[in-house]
C-alpha cells in the first residue's frame, strides 16, 4: 500500500464546524502528501464560504465538488444521491470519510458500492453531533438510531470529536461493533496568538449559525436581563446567518435592544474576537464545538453552557459553565461583566489547550485510523 493515499471528504452542508474540521484535516493531510478532495452540497453557504473554497481549490488534487444535497429524506434524495455516487466513483479513493448524519450516509453506502465493484476502499464515519442530537425517545429519533445501527456493518471505523459524542452514540445507538477513536478537534499553531480588542469593542460576542439549536435566542433574552440586573444597558455583536435570523432581529427591537445589538455576516472568527470584550455560547446541544477553542486559544473569557463536549474543555464544575437557560446564563454574564480580570483568571491555560487540541495531534491520530481501516 502506497503511503500516499486518495481521500475523500464527504459532507452536506459547507458551514460552521463541520467546514472547519474538514478545512483542517484536508490542510494536514495535503502538507503530508495525500492526495485529498472534497465532495459537498452546493446550495449552502454564502460569500464567506465561496472565499474559503477559493483558497482551498489550489491545493487539493482531487478538487472541490459541489451537488445539491437535501437535507431530509425525500423524493429528490434519489437523484441526488446518484449524482454524488458518479463524483466519487470518479476520484477513485481510497479513503471515503463522511462528517455528519448525509455525508455519513453516502460515505458508508457509496463505499460499499465501491467495494462491490472491486474498489478498496476504507469507509469512515464522523457524526458530528448530527444525529445524536435526536431525541431517542420520538419516532424521528428511533429511525435515525436504526439506521445508524444498520449503518455500522458498512462502516471500518467511527471517529468521536468528544467523549460526550461517544457516549451519547452508546446509549442511543448502542455499543458500536467496529472500531471507534476519540479523536478531539485541533486548532493550527498560529490561532494560540492572543487577539487585541478593538477600542469600541462591545461587552458581549455571540458568533455562530443563527438557529435555535445554537441559541442566540437564549443570549438575547439573557443580555436583555443581565442589562436591567445592572441597571445598564449592555452591548453586544452577533456575527452569523442562518434561517432563523429575521426572528433574532425582532427578538432584539422587542426587547429595546435594537441600539445596543449590532447584526453582522460570517467572517473570520479571530476578525470577530476582536469587536467584545468576552463571548458567550449559549448552545442547547453541541459535540465539540470549535468556536470554544478558538476563542479560548485567542485569549478570550468566555461563558459556555455545559452541553456536548464543552465541560471536556474546561473541565466540570469550571465557573465559566452554565445552563442553557436566559436566567442562568444573566447571572453568569453579570459577574463576568462585574469583575473582568478575576473572571479572566478562571479560563484554561494556553499550554494545556495546545497539548490537547493542537491541529497536528488531530491529524495524526486520524491518519492512523484510515490506515488502520485500510489494514484490516
């Protein structure tokens, strides 16, 4: 077997973390030598994105390839999953790595199809969350957990971006009978620079998809009562887009906040760091999260809720965690605000976050697994 692998990256939507990771990975295993593609949906992501792949398509030897991909099962699915079959049938990989509940989906069926046709091919698995994040107990959430069940057999290996992940898939899905590694998301060398903040810099950022699962809701309503606590009004920016933003906005000019919050596009999160003093993620579920590290990387105090992987982060029982909850997440948010410097002090030290989640360990433990697959 050659050391140089054909790997393909499998995945729905270009946004938020799952890009992130597969930017990180494709970045490493390209500088390692590995011939490396991506194949995604092309009916999301905005200028943000179109910006990232421009950046990438130089460097990846197996291209960028873009098709509509749904979301949900439905009739399109067909036509859809065919169209994505012919791309890959085509890169001829060696390594088929899927991110997420479709890119999953079509890694494991699409690499199985190869297998059928002589390809080797190993088959590798990320949720990412994905759907884990479905409630076992509803007829949405059992579907999802069967077919995740029926799915292992065409599946060499499971990662887990969190140990949280991990056991989440056990108890839902059940013991996975294939090999599985924990493998934490990485962050490159240069994102463990501090970030200055700008002389303006409003108190609060929330930076991320503007949909409920990530709850800018909850950080609306928690800013509009921590504010009245202090019997202050306090400022806030958040950078995002999603469905759900009309409704962030109304939230915001019916809470009297319209002055104090200010709206902006995807962009760079460093470039975001630097309009706060500190930054909240109000997420209802996550797995691993990399807006956390990369804000912690740069320096920045932070108040997270204690969902996903996160307490991963900082440990249990860090001040810095809170509930999902717009009354917890006020409390939290005034004491932060009250005594910046002693809130600052309670963060995770830069050394053990580099040991951790540097983008060089993530890589490595990842490039085993696919020859490990490979092996066996």
């Amino acid at each position: 077997m050659a050391a140089n692998l054909r790997i393909v990256h499998c995945f729905r939507s270009p946004v938020g973390g799952i890009f992130r990771h597969v930017r990180d990975l494709t970045e490493a295993q390209v500088a390692a030598g590995h011939s490396v593609g991506i194949v995604c949906d092309s009916t999301t992501g905005g200028d943000y994105e179109e910006r990232l792949f421009e950046t990438m398509k130089d460097s990846l030897a197996l291209g960028i390839h873009r098709t509509p991909m749904q979301r949900h099962v439905g009739p399109g699915d067909l036509a859809s999953a065919w169209r994505t079959y012919r791309i890959i049938q085509e890169l001829r990989p060696d390594v088929l790595h899927g991110h997420g509940a479709k890119g999953g989906a079509y890694a494991r069926l699409f690499g199985s199809l190869l297998r059928v046709s002589r390809f080797r091919v190993a088959r590798l698995y990320s949720p990412h969350g994905g759907s884990l994040h479905y409630d076992e107990t509803t007829a949405t959430g059992k579907l999802f957990f069967g077919l995740e069940r029926f799915m292992a057999r065409f599946t060499d290996c499971l990662l887990f971006v969190s140990d949280y992940e991990r056991k989440t898939y056990r108890r839902k899905v059940g013991e996975p009978p294939i090999p599985n590694r924990l493998v934490y998301n990485g962050l490159r060398a240069t994102e463990f620079e501090p970030v200055g903040t700008a002389a303006n810099a409003a108190d609060f950022l929330y930076i991320g998809m503007m949909r409920d699962l990530k709850g800018p809701d909850i950080f609306i309503d928690a800013l509009a009562s921590a504010g009245s606590a202090l019997g202050r009004p306090l400022s806030a920016v958040m950078v995002g887009d999603g469905d759900d933003l009309p409704r962030y906005h109304a939230q915001v000019e019916r809470l009297g906040l319209k002055g104090h919050v200010r709206f902006l596009p995807p962009m760079p999160a460093r470039q975001a760091f630097a309009l706060a003093d500190q930054i909240v993620v109000p997420s209802r579920a996550e797995a691993m999260p990399y807006i956390v590290l990369e804000a912690l990387a740069a320096g920045m105090p932070m108040i997270a809720t204690a969902v996903g992987g996160i307490p991963e982060i900082f440990g249990e029982g860090s001040p810095a965690l809170t509930r999902p909850d717009p009354g917890e997440l006020a409390g939290k948010m005034g004491t932060a605000f009250g005594d910046r410097d002693a809130y600052r002090k309670v963060m995770p030290q830069t050394d053990e976050l580099k040991a951790r989640f540097g983008a060089d360990v993530m890589a490595d433990e990842i490039e085993k697994a696919y020859f490990a697959a490979l092996n066996n």
